[in-house]
C-alpha cells in the first residue's frame, strides 16, 4: 500500500496537470509498485480535491470496454471513473482546446438511471431494469500522460482520462430495444469518420455499467438514481483539434454534437 502522502501528491500533480493543462510521465514509473487500491485511492483524492473546490458528481464512466479501444490502448481490461459538472459540455457547445492537452472524441451510449444501481451480483437485465433511457453520448477523453503512454494503474489514477463530455436531447428507452444492433456513426466536420453498433462494448454495453456497480459494490458506492452513464468508446478514439465540429448518430435517439474552439 502506497502512503496517505504519496496518494495525496500524486493527486495533486495529475490535477495541476489538467488545470494547467500540461502532460507529465506516467507515475508507474516512479511507482512500479503501485497496486489496483493505490491507483483507485488516487482517483478518490483527485476526486476529493475537485469536490472540496465545488464540483459535484454528476456520474460515471467505464472506459476501454471495446476490442478497438483495448487495441489501441495495448491494454486488455476496462478502467472506471467519474464525471463531474465541470467535464459537462451543453449539446452543441463549444469545447475549448486551450483548456486541454491532446483531446479525442469517443462515440458512446450513455445511460441515465431511473434508480440506484448497486453491486455486488449486478448484470445486464438489473441494469436495463434500472435505466430510465440511454442518450447520445460524446466523450473527450484527455490523458495527462504525455503522448497518451500509460499503463492501466496509471491511467485509472487520472480518472480514466476523463475531461469531458456531451449528450443528446432525445432519450431512447431502452425497453423492446437490442442496444447490441443499435447503430452509431461518428461525424467529424460533416463526414463519417468512424461506425459501429453497442454490442462492441463487451458484447453489450449494459455489460459496461454492471461491471462498474460492482466496482463500485465492492468499494461501498453505488450509482445513484439520475447518473448519467458513459458505458465506452464503441470505437477508436478520435483525434480533434480547434475549428473541428463532432457530431455523434445514435439510431433512435438523434443525435449529439460539440465545436472545439
Ligand atoms: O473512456 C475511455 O475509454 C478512456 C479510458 C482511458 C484510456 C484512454 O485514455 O484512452
Ligand atoms: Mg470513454
């Protein structure tokens, strides 16, 4: 176990990192002992002095749960974090490149939960059970590592290289619906830069948000009714710079869109 000093320190140089907007090395480096807890416990005193600044939690992401994710991340297991008010963008906002490192985009299927989920023994149909509908879902993901090298303790201790994200207007329920054929393609300047339907999320991505409440299950949190969601990137995260419009299709619930300016 790493100490309650190095946690904090830690914490607080992946933070400046985001709030400066700065990469740095990834901490294995210093830490090649660094266990699964220490990198969580990172993440919590991130977490904890984000909040004590006045952010609030708004939910929750599982990231690398898609083979093309895994692929292009030379990882081979998903990572979990959370969202805060800060990370959210207004549909068709604008997202501002100075404020962030190396953004990329990720085309997702957010859930938003009519009522608390919590682990252990949670799996797909207690997920369905609990989800009030799914959206559109945008995330830009920003890792403080530079040149995105990270491993998968360093990466969960940066939040899972959360920075933010947009969802759409239109909810799809997700009752009578197969979010494993559901389709979505992903619009950068007004050409379709990348396709791909849910079950690229672990086969389905209700899959994705199970195996985070029983992460979280195990840690004594759960998801709360009203979280939103993100379940992964369907496909390989994709580059954007200032001037790019995205713009996400998610069949049966419209679309989403960001400008980064
Ligand atoms: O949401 C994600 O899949 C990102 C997880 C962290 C790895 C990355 O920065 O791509
Ligand atoms: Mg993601």
């Amino acid at each position: 176990m790493m100490r309650d000093s190095t946690i904090a320190e830690l914490a607080q140089r992946l933070d400046e990192c985001a709030l400066q907007a700065r990469d740095t090395t990834k901490i294995t480096d210093e830490h090649p002992d660094m266990d699964w807890a220490d990198a969580y416990a990172v993440q919590d005193a991130l977490r904890g002095r984000q909040m004590a600044r006045g952010a609030r939690l708004v939910g929750y992401k599982a990231g690398l749960t898609s083979f093309a994710k895994m692929r292009q991340m030379g990882v081979d297991s998903p990572v979990f974090g959370y969202l805060l008010d800060a990370h959210a963008v207004s549909d068709g906002g604008d997202c501002k490149v100075s404020e962030l490192i190396h953004p990329k985009v990720e085309p997702e299927i957010a859930f938003v939960l009519g009522r608390e989920l919590k682990g252990p023994g949670c799996h797909i149909g207690a997920v369905l059970a609990a989800t009030d509908f799914v959206l559109a879902g945008i995330e830009v993901i920003d890792s403080r590592y530079r040149d995105f090298k990270f491993d998968l303790k360093s990466v969960i201790a940066d939040n899972t290289s959360a920075a933010r994200f947009v969802v759409g207007g239109q909810p799809l329920a997700v009752y009578g619906r197969d979010l494993r054929t559901t389709g979505v393609v992903l619009e950068k300047n007004g050409r379709p830069v990348a396709f791909g339907a849910g079950a690229a999320v672990l086969g389905h991505p209700a899959t994705a948000v199970a195996m985070l409440a029983n992460h979280l299950g195990a840690r004594g949190e759960s998801l709360p009714a009203g979280s939103v969601v993100l379940s992964g990137g369907i496909t390989e995260a994709v580059a954007v710079a200032a001037g790019d419009h995205v713009c996400l299709k998610l069949q049966g619930a419209g679309s989403t869109s960001l400008c980064f300016v």
